[in-house]
C-alpha cells in the first residue's frame, strides 16, 4: 500500500511540474514580401547603399517574449539603390564577384540566433552566429521588438568572412582606393 502512495504521489508531482514548465515555443514565420534589408558600404570617398531580400525566415517566442530565431539573406539579390544605368550594373556584379560576395557559390547568408535576453522593455541582447561566403562568425547585436516587427541594426566586418578586395587591413598603400571593412545592415522583419 505504501509503495501505491508512494507511486501515485511521484506521478502527481510529475503531472504537476509538466503542467507549470509546458511553455509552447511559437514559431513566428517572417513576411518575406514585407521585411526589409538596406545596407550601406563606405570607402574613403564616399559610400554606397542598397536592399538585399530574405529568403525565409523565423523567431522564436515563448510567452510573448523573443528566445530564437533565425533568417537566411538571398546573396543574388544585392541591388544598389544609389546609382543607376552601367554604374549600378557594374558595382552589382563586383559585389556578386569573388572580390566580395561569390554569389555563384555562396548563393545566400545565415543569421542563428544562439541566446536571447530581454534587456528592458521591448529590446533584447541577442547573440548569434553569422554565415557569409561559407565563413560562420559569432556576433552580437540588440533587436527591438514590436507586435508583429522586430528590428536590427548590425555593423559586420567583412574581413571576418574572407572579404579582402580594397581593404586596408590586408593591402598597403590603397590610399583613396580604401573600402572601409565595416558595412552596416538595417534590417525590418515583419511576421
């Protein structure tokens, strides 16, 4: 009799400890039609901009709060937005080049989001492992949080990931040839 008490008292603590910790992990889609990626590059006499697509996409939410995610960039869809006509054709295929991006054997970008933590409010402290030319760097960066949007400025450097034309890191006396390696993302996810 005592072994029955004894085994009904531990499955009635099981059922009560699976009752409290079942917290659903929602997988929230990303709107890839509607989310946005604009990036700027610099060099030392000027910059450039434009927009590159997401292919698909996730963020993870348990109790309305952000615990993961992650999103893959369309490498083929570099467009620059601040020329026009053979410019902007040429700066696109040097970006799609092995001089920076690979595009033909890269053909996208992975963020993984590794740990989440709420920092006040609506904003979070994420890190994250980065893919860019097949080379996985840890990064981190804040995203701001809204219902159905999350928002992400990150500053990357490009040497990180092999990237090496124009830069001053790994060439000498580029003078005004110098291509900054730090480009920026800023990136509008909407789900």
């Amino acid at each position: 009799m005592k072994k029955m008490i004894k085994g009904l008292t531990a499955l009635t603590v099981l059922f009560a400890f699976v009752a409290f910790t079942n917290n659903t992990v929602q997988k929230k889609k990303i709107d890839i039609k509607k989310s946005e990626i604009e990036w700027e590059g610099e060099k030392l006499t000027g910059s450039h901009n434009g927009t590159i697509q997401l292919k698909e996409g996730f963020l993870l939410m348990e109790n309305n709060e952000l615990v993961g995610g992650e999103f893959t960039v369309d490498m083929t869809s570099i467009n620059v937005v601040d020329l026009s006509g053979e410019d902007k054709q040429k700066l696109e295929g040097h970006l799609s080049s092995d001089d920076f991006f690979g595009v033909k054997d890269h053909p996208t970008a992975k963020l993984v989001f590794k740990t989440v933590a709420k920092k006040s409010g609506s904003k979070y402290g994420v890190s994250g492992d980065l893919t860019i030319k097949g080379q996985t760097n840890p990064i981190a960066f804040d995203l701001e949080m809204e219902k159905n949007e999350a928002e992400i400025d990150l500053v990357i450097d490009r040497s990180k990931y092999g990237i090496k034309y124009g830069s001053d890191t790994f060439f000498d006396n580029l003078g005004d040839k110098t291509i900054y390696d730090e480009f920026k993302l800023d990136i509008d996810l909407k789900f």
